[in-house]
C-alpha cells in the first residue's frame, strides 16, 4: 500500500501511476480514487493527465427552464471523439508527462 500508512513512509518522494485500458474501464475513476486517498492521507492533490480532457469540447445546448417553462442556451462540455486527432492528442499529453516530470510538479 503505497498510499497509506505505513507504506507511504518508505515509498520514493515522487512517483507516477498510469492507468491504460478500454474507454468505460473507469480508468478516470481509479484516477481520482488515487487522488481523493492520498490528499485524505495528508499529501498534496497529484496532477492528474487524461487524455478525455483532449477531447472534451464547449458546446452550446438548449434547455428547458424548469422556472419559466422557455428553452435557455447554455454552454457545456461533451465528450467527442476524434479517431483522426488521437495520435496528435497522444502526443501533447505524453509531451505534458515529461514537462511535469523535468519541473519536479508531481507527487
């Protein structure tokens, strides 16, 4: 147990985890479960990378206001996935990766 005591008080100062696997695996899930433990167990929030945030994007949907009853434009954020960005979108994150190791920024 790398997270909690008392494994945490013999692991190296920094590590990285990487989750891999099939979309749905609930990798971002693991992701933050990792997070949410080692912040309750007295570290600092890890920065978490993830590839869905490349391909998250601002679109504009109308909703119905439950309070007037009239459709309201709102901006959100979806998921779309682009199959031809995925090696340029690998890419950046892997470039990310090494500049947050080269500036010591994780934990």
């Amino acid at each position: 147990e790398l997270l909690r005591r008392p494994g945490r008080l013999s692991r190296p100062d920094r590590i990285a985890v990487i989750l891999r696997g099939l979309p749905g695996a609930g990798k971002s899930r693991v992701a933050r479960t990792l997070r949410d433990i080692e912040v309750a167990n007295g570290g600092e929030a890890p920065r978490v990378l993830s590839m869905d945030d490349y391909f998250l994007q601002e679109v504009e949907v109308t909703k119905r206001c439950e309070e007037t009853g009239r459709d309201v434009k709102e901006s959100e954020m979806q998921y779309v996935f682009e199959a031809e960005m995925e090696s340029i979108y690998k890419a950046s994150a892997l470039k990310a990766f090494r500049r947050t190791v080269d500036a010591g920024l994780y934990k």
